[in-house]
C-alpha cells in the first residue's frame, strides 16, 4: 500500500478508515489492480 500503509502502521488511522473518508469526498477506489484500471478508464471516458 506504499505510504498510506507506512501510515497506518504508525498507528494514523486504519485503512478502512482511509478509504472511507476519501469515497466520501468522492474519490473512487479499485481494491485490486483489475478495479483500478477499469475505474481508470471510466474515468478517462467520463472526460470526452
């Protein structure tokens, strides 16, 4: 998880917790990296 994971061994919050606050601030979140490339490319359509 890189440096969101560093943080949430430092004891700043859950993962959970992060992705929740960012859903709510609209961000959209693939868990695995076949979601993160078909959110990506939804995304890039939504720009036409």
């Amino acid at each position: 998880m890189g440096h969101a994971g560093a943080i949430v061994s430092g004891g700043k919050g859950t993962a959970q917790g992060k992705m929740d606050a960012l859903r709510m601030a609209g961000v959209k979140i693939g868990l695995n990296p076949t979601e993160a490339g078909s959110l990506m490319a939804e995304i890039v359509n939504n720009l036409r």
